[in-house]
C-alpha cells in the first residue's frame, strides 16, 4: 500500500463509520445503520476502486433498503397480533426520551417501559395484560435491534468483501 495515495486515508475514515456504525446499532444514541452506509459509500465512491466500489455501493443501499424496511415491518406486524396499539408505542417512545434525559444511560430503557405499562395500565385497566403488553413492546425492539445490527453487520461484510477485492 502506497502511503502516499489518498485512498488508504478513504479507507480508513470508511472502516471508521463502519465500525462507529456498528457500535451505534448497540448503543442506540448514535445513527448506526447510516454511519455504515455512510462509511461504505465514502470508500465505495471516493476510493476510486471502479467497478468494485459502484458494486459495493449498490449491494450495501440494497441491504440497507431491505434492513429499514424489515426493522419497521416485523415488529410492528408481532405487536398488532398481540394487540398492542401505535399509540402505546408512540407515547412509549416519549416516555423512553424524557426518561433518556432525566436518568442518564438507563433512563431510554426505563422510560419506555413504564411509560409502555402505564399506557396499556390505563387502556386494558389490568396489570396482568397490561404487564404482558409491555413484554410484547419489549420482544419487538429487541427484534427490531437485531435486525438493525444483522443490517449493519452485512453491510460491514460487503464492505470489508469489496476491500479485500481491490
């Protein structure tokens, strides 16, 4: 590798997103699914690798695509079956970020959690289904976040593919 081309300096910021990428799917306070892409299309079309890099670009936005969509689809098709309504969710969602704000690290978690139960408390007046509702939203994000980090982990592979190709 020449260290005079500026393509080793693409390819590293690249890895760098990527690797940001991935960590912000775990840690959900950064972007990570888009750091990836982001990272992929820099060394994809900055690089200068040609064929190689269009075809990384275009195989990384295909699973992208394909990631948004099932991170959104699948979940949300398991919460209508258990009942669990947009509006739970969404105020559920507030609650995680106010909680995200008023306790540090842990608030995102406890926020959505307990505002999931108290919504669903004061929909189903019943602890019981209201608690099961709960775990339901819970079962949902959990998916939701291993689709996203499956996501973020094959459009590291087609990276480090195209890499290893050029």
């Amino acid at each position: 590798m020449d260290l005079t081309d500026s393509s080793w300096l693409v390819s590293f910021i690249a890895g760098a997103a990527v690797i940001i990428g991935v960590v912000g799917v775990i840690i959900p306070m950064l972007p990570g699914l888009v750091l990836c892409w982001a990272g992929v299309m820099v060394w994809a079309l900055l690089g200068g690798h040609g064929a190689v890099g269009w075809t990384v670009a275009a195989a990384a936005t295909v699973v992208l695509v394909l990631g948004f969509v099932a991170k959104y689809l699948v979940p949300g098709r398991n919460l209508k079956r258990a009942g669990v309504s947009n509006l739970t969710l969404l105020l559920g969602g507030v609650c995680g970020l106010v909680g995200f704000f008023v306790i540090p690290v842990v608030g995102l978690v406890i926020g959505f959690v307990l505002g999931i139960y108290v919504v669903e408390q004061i929909r189903q007046k019943d602890a019981r289904r209201a608690w099961t509702s709960t775990k339901h939203a819970l079962k949902a994000a959990g998916v939701s976040m291993l689709i996203e980090l499956v996501t973020a982990l094959v459009i590291a592979g087609i990276w480090v593919a195209g890499l290893l190709t050029v």
